[in-house]
C-alpha cells in the first residue's frame, strides 16, 4: 500500500484558548512533507474527547493518524482510550510501559500515573526518555488498508524527541523517501533571521534547511543533495560568521567545556557577574559535575567583587566593573580562592538599564586565568534588545572561550574574526 | 440565540508543509475565549478545497466559523466561492469591494484580481486597508440557529487588523459575555497530577479547572461558578498542602522574596550548593536587580564551602554537606562575608547518584540568617526522580521560605504543615 495523505491531531486546551502557541504542526508537517507525505489538515482541538469523531472521519480517507497530547495523568487526558477504540480493542497494561514508569515514580505510580502505563492492546510503546507519559505506534485495518496511528504526549522537549527516534524513521520506510539526507548543526550566538539570511546567500540549488530555536542554540539542518554538498554549504557558512559559532551535531555550549575538563580529568571555578548564576547553573546542570565544577562566585555588587574576589578598588574606580581588567582580576581572584585548575569570569551590561554610550548593553567582558597559561581577557558585544537572550549568550562565550583557552587558543583572535550580528 | 461554539479554519498550503508557523490560531483563539467563546478546533488546511467539507460538517454543531486565507487572487484561493455554496446562495460582484480595488489597482482590476470584488450575496464586506482580499461576513440558517461565517485574508498584517476593527466587536455583541469568570493561581512544589488529584477531590459542582506547567510554578485556574465558590474551592486545596504553596494570580516564587526586599529596601546574599547558580540567576533575571542582590557562592566542592564561606571541617565531618547544621554555617557564612541584610543558603542531593538511605535524592536543607533574626535551618524532601525538576523546586523552597523568615515566620512549623507529594 502507498502511505501518502497524513492528518495531525493537536490536544490541548491551552491551545484553543490561545494561552500558548503550537509548535507541533510546523515541525511535525515539514517534516512530512520531507518524506514525502501530504498533510491534509493539521487539528487543534481541546482535551475533551471530541478528537474521537474526527479520528474516526480521518481514518477513512488518510494513511496515517498522529496525535499528540491527552496522555497525561489527569481525567482530561483520554487519548489513550479514545485510539483503543478506534482500533476497536481493549487498553492493556504494557510491560515496557510499566517498567519505565516505575522507574521513574516506583511506589506513587499508584495513583493518577497508573494509567500511563496502558496502551492499545497490539500497539507498540515508544519510550518517553523525557517525562512520564509512554507513547505508542500501530496499525488499524481499513478495508484494504492499514492506517498507521502514532500517539505521543504533549510538552515539545518530550514529543520532539521521541518523534525523530521512533516516529520518522518508520514514515519514511513506509513511504519509501527513508533515504532522504540530512545534517544537523548547532549555532551559537545568531539570530535566527540573521542564520536565515545568511543561509540564503550561500545556499546551493537542491538544498533546503531549517531552523530552529532553543535555550542556548539554534539548531539548523541541511537537506537534500548529498553529504558534500550538505558541508561546502556548512564551510561557507563557517567562513562568513567565523570559528566555533557552527559545530557539528546537537551540542550545547557547555558541552564544549566539560569536554575539555573531563578529558584533562581537571576542574573550573566561576566568578560570574551579569550572567548571575547562569554559567554555574548550566555546568552542575548534569548529576557528576562535581568532577569538573569546584564552585564559584555571583559577585553582583562591586563590594562583592572586591570582598570575595579581591578585585582591586582602583581598577573598578578606573576601568569600571565591565572592563577586560575587572575580568582578568574576578578570574585571577577566583583561581587564587580555589583548587580548581581553570577559572572563568563574565562582567557585563544585560540590560535594559545601565548602558552608556562607551559601554552600550550588551558589552560583556571575559576572563580566563589557570595554573599553567597567562591570563587572557576580551570584551564581546552582543547586540540584543532581551535581557534574557544577553545573559544566555554571554554564558555561550564564557563556554566556547573557556573551551578554546584550554586548549591553547588566543582568544583575542577568535573573537576578532565573529561575525554574528 | 446563544454564541458560544466556535471553530476556526486557517487555510494555506505554506502551513501544512510546515513551510510557515500559523500565527492566526493563538491569536484569535485567545480573543474568543476572552468572550466567553469555546474554540471547539482550529483546523489548518491546504488550499486545495478540502475546506469545504469541513464547513459543512462544522455548520451543524457551531455557532461562530471564522475562516482565514483563500481569498487571493489565484486559481488555489477558493473560500469565496465555497462559503457561498455553504450558504446557498450566489457570488456577486459588491460595489464596495469593487471600489476599493478600483482604487488600489485601476484598470488592472480586470484580471486574475476581479475575482477579488466578489462575495456571497447578503453577506457584508469587511474592507482590507493593507491588501487587495477583502473579507465578509454574513449570517447562515442552520435549523433554528444564525451561524456567523467570517472570511478574511491569509496575510497576519491584513488579517489581524481587520479581525479587530471588524470581527471582535460583532463576536463581543454576539455572545454578551465579556466578562467570562475565571479566576487564576500559581502553585508550588506540587506535581501536575498531584494538583489534579487534588482538584477532583473538593471541587464544587459546576467548578471546572486546569493546570499549565510552568519552569517554576504549575499554573492553576478555577472557572465557572461565582467568586465565592472559586474562593472556597482554593481553600480547601489550601488547607490540603499547606502553607504558602497556593497563591492569587500569576507569581514567581522568586517574586515573594524579592517583594519582601524592595519594601525593606534591603538585601540579600546566597549560598548554593545543590542549585548551582538558579538561585542567584533566578534573583537576577530582572534588570534593577542590584538592588536586593548583594552576590553569592556556588560552593560545590566541600572545600569551597570551607574556604568561601569558612564551614567548618568538623561539620561537614560529623553531619555531612547536606545538614541543617551545614546549611546554617553556609547561611552565616555568606552574611558574614558580604554587607547583605539577609543571607540564605541551600544544600542537597539532586541526584541522580549521591543519594543514601539516611539521606535520598531530593533531600534538600536550607538555611536562612540576618543581622537581627536568629539563623534557622530546615530539611525538606523533594520527591522527583528528575534532577532539574529537584533543583527548581529547591529554589523554590528557598525563595519562599526566605520570604516567610524576613517576615519574622518560623520555618519549621511551615515546613512541617506541607503536604506536597
């Protein structure tokens, strides 16, 4: 049979109360339409149960049904029971399911939970790495056909996941486009209109990308062509926004670091000022990071500065809190309260107050002290109107250049050649 | 007659490949339920036509369809003539529409863009002040009821303006009911389907409620009923999980404290171990926020905690990094050595690994110490199986638990009273 004509089903009562907006339909039909597929209607509807009569609508004329949402614990989440008996089956307690939902909850899976551990009797469990909620995949006979129902749960960290591992693969086997190449990247520090652009003036005919936002990256994917093809295109973007701001794969900033300290078997230690926390706050965010993480410093205030980092009065006085010379004082001084091998600082402007027009927000400096190499410090500007967006960038920097100065690099000249705004 | 369902219908190829994000749904999702409307799908869909039956099936159950895209000038946009089929009556040419193009294109209206001037017979035109579409709409006869049929054009910059100028004011008209009743609250410490639970078990009848899971807080709001009944219900979920973790309207935990603060014009020092930096981030993610953050330690390592914040051996020794004792040290330590007028600090396991039987992951201490009150110190248990979610909850804890010590309250007796898991 020919797995052509696909329809979306979207839960979630916060979605047709325009409370947030879905993300699922875009990802999910580009994705499709990449294999080949047609969409025909993509449906947002409340967790109310009405999506039982439009399943049993699509199912007549579509070869592939995916839901998504409804498969929580509360009494709103009937996803499960509604695909039951579409199939025309009962709801069974599945082993994997229940497995991995103990695991995770042990002794309060009696509760609410327990449910999630039921699927269609027939159907296949796909694994929720991310949450609670299982998902699951099978097939229901229509006439001569077999429809293919995919149900996964709502929140975006878990259904993403869990639809590019479990859920793509088998679509693209079905329609016969599995052969159809990618590649993935991680960039740093760029808008997403800037990466779009900058993608449009290097891309090469038969090519398409895609971007797309996260916490501290935007991914972007190549597609079509072949392999070569897919890294001059990546080359030329490279050469356009400089080094370390596209690497290969789905890699967090703070990945770059701890890779560098794991490899040494070796630890760092923090003075953060703008970014509050937030560099420490992604370092210990993955259980063992007592290995590379000793501890460190909000120095926020000046006299938090000059108290536990022993940041001279005079340079504050002279070169002001965000210069290169307060950054290589707050590393210096850190390194000297630890016995960590490495130190970074980050000093800056987030925003929207406190700019001038020699320090316009957005300037942050950064330094880097160890036991082995000179200190270096630099002064970044990253132009952003978000507060937010300008702490989650200045940590990506204090990442990248703390990566890039234990292995040796001058940091002067990578900054020097970015070319991200 | 009484409005109240509604369905939306976002037409345009470019969706359903994923291609472009649909903008419209949220939008005018959020403004009908605002008016008192239910949203009972959006529907996205190719210009292909398929619209069509969809209208005819909705037309029997709904009170309002709002339909955008479609109505361009090529062979693929054909809204127009569909809504007047489903109305049964004819297209005619409107002066008004006519006009209006006239004006815009002259003699080039005799094209592909003639069709522009075109609307269903007894419908109205809604004029399009950014763009060639203009929309309509009109009344159908459906049994005893008047379904309203809106058409507008695709384009967010023409859509959106004509939807308020045009659309909003005859759906407020319509459905009386501008002031729908709901009332909101944020939750802490409490899981998705523990709230649920919760809920089920003092919910009034006629009461409805939902959860939204936020990064720090789970939002929860009570609609229907009058104010009193909402009140009450809220109550009793109040007198179920204890002090301070239900509270009015839209708060960050983080906010509690930095209320008490501002008001005392005063500040505040951390010291974090188990949260690495969220504490200090989360204090300093508003700008202004050296106001009431003095600074902090991240001390991970044992031996940063005895050399930043001069913990003793012979405490992290006898009772470990994760005591109330060591957490009172870290507290005092931290006041000790800033100029700050309050000091708190948080200590635990966050797991995955570290944890012991005395102590399991998600045992947390926190201690709390100023210039006039006496230090205290509490032990609390996170039950997650997540380290994110055990971290989140930790700051949580700290913010409002720092809120309730510049209060003057004693922790030990709030702690105790919470039944969050």
């Amino acid at each position: 049979m020919n797995y052509t004509r696909a329809a979306l089903f979207i839960i979630g009562t916060e979605l047709t109360r325009g409370v947030i907006s879905d993300r699922h339909g875009r990802l999910i039909s580009s994705q499709l339409t990449q294999l080949g597929y047609r969409v025909e209607r993509i449906i947002i509807l409340p967790d109310d149960g009405s999506v039982s009569v439009l399943l049993k609508e699509c199912v007549k004329t579509c070869d592939v049904l995916l839901v998504t949402g409804g498969l929580g614990p509360t009494s709103d989440d009937r996803t499960r029971s509604i695909i039951a008996d579409l199939a025309g089956v009962e709801l069974i307690r599945h082993p994997l399911a229940f497995e991995a939902l103990y695991k995770r909850m042990g002794e309060r899976i009696w509760g609410a939970n327990e449910q999630q551990t039921m699927i269609p009797e027939g159907f296949e469990v796909i694994p929720n790495p991310n949450g609670t909620a299982c998902g699951f995949r099978g097939f229901i006979r229509v006439d001569e056909r077999e429809v293919l129902v995919v149900a996964l749960p709502g929140p975006p960290r878990e259904m993403d996941r869990m639809f590019f591992d479990h859920v793509r693969p088998l679509l693209g086997e079905l329609s016969g486009h599995n052969d159809f190449e990618r590649s993935d990247y991680s960039t740093y520090l760029l808008g997403e209109s800037k990466l779009e652009e900058l993608c449009r003036s290097v891309a090469s005919e038969g090519l398409e990308w895609g971007t797309r936002f996260q916490e501290q990256t935007i991914s972007l994917y190549i597609a079509g062509g072949d392999q070569e093809k897919r890294t001059a295109m990546v080359e030329r973007l490279r050469s356009l926004v400089g080094p370390l701001l596209i690497v290969d794969g789905d890699v967090q900033p703070v990945e770059m670091l701890i890779k560098e300290l794991k490899e040494r078997g070796q630890s760092i230690a923090t003075a953060e000022s703008v970014t509050g926390g937030l560099v420490s706050k992604l370092l210990t965010d993955q259980s063992g990071s007592s290995a590379w993480y000793w501890g460190g410093v909000n120095t926020y205030a000046y006299e938090a500065k000059v108290r536990l980092l022993g940041v001279k009065e005079e340079t504050l006085a002279t070169f002001g809190a965000v210069s290169t010379e307060c950054a290589k004082e707050m590393a210096e001084g850190i390194l000297r309260q630890s016995s960590a091998d490495w130190a970074l600082s980050v000093t800056g402007i987030a925003g929207p107050s406190g700019g001038s027009e020699e320090k316009p927000v957005g300037t942050v400096c950064f330094g880097f002290a160890s036991r082995t190499l000179e200190t270096q410090s630099v002064q970044v500007h990253l132009s952003s109107h978000s507060r937010d967006i300008i702490r989650r960038r200045a940590a990506t920097v204090a990442f990248l250049l703390a990566a890039r100065y234990i292995q040796g690099g001058c940091l002067l000249d990578t900054v020097k050649k970015w070319q991200y705004s």
